[in-house]
C-alpha cells in the first residue's frame, strides 16, 4: 500500500473518531502519530516534525484547523482536510476534501494520493 510505513499525523478530538482512524492507517500499514485534538497540541507536533502527511480536521472544539493547515504547508506537509460541512474557505479550498463521516477506503484514497509509486 502506498502509505505503508508513512508517519500520518491524525487531528481530530472527537476521540472515537480519532481512535477509528488511528485503526485505519495502522490497518494500512502507516504509523499513525497522534492523535491530537487540539490546536495547541497539534502546532506543537507539526513543529516536532517526523511527519509525511496529515488527517485534519478543520473544526477542533470550536477553534479553526486554518493554524493547522498554515503550519503544515508552511513545512510542505500534505493533508487532508476532514470536514462535516463540506468545503473550507481559500486558500485551503483546492486540498483534498474528506467528508464525515468518514468511508476508510476515501480516507486511504486520498493519503495515498500524495505518495506516487
């Protein structure tokens, strides 16, 4: 698989999501860092490095993931935005969108995406 052994960094702080995810990219083969479910707490592990890419969710207890999507492209870490509204304003609208609830296969989908073979 093509994230089989990638450092995915999972933002989320609804903690059954999070745990589902975490599962998903194990299951993978990815290793999955986090979760995280704060923006405090996700600045301070995109500034740690050690990331190939990231599962963010842009609504995290009512705060912006807008820090968060500055911070990794800032650093040219990929992610993925994870939304239940949808879209997310620019410049982050051209990232690559997964709705929630979330399907497993879209989530591998689009992360592996950001690895070509």
């Amino acid at each position: 698989m093509k994230i089989d052994g990638k450092r995915i960094l999972v933002i989320e702080d609804e903690f059954i999501v999070a745990a589902m995810l975490c599962d998903t990219l194990e299951d993978a083969g990815a290793i999955a860092l986090g979760p995280v479910g704060r923006v405090s707490e996700a600045l301070a592990a995109i500034s740690a490095g050690g990331i190939d890419a990231a599962v963010l969710d842009w609504n995290l207890a009512g705060e912006s993931g807008l820090p968060l999507a500055e911070a990794l492209a800032e650093r040219g870490v990929p992610f993925v935005i994870a939304t239940g509204y949808g879209s997310v304003d620019a410049p982050f609208d051209d990232r690559p969108i997964l709705g929630k609830p979330y399907v497993s296969s879209q989530l591998l989908d689009k992360l592996g995406a950001f690895f070509p073979d």
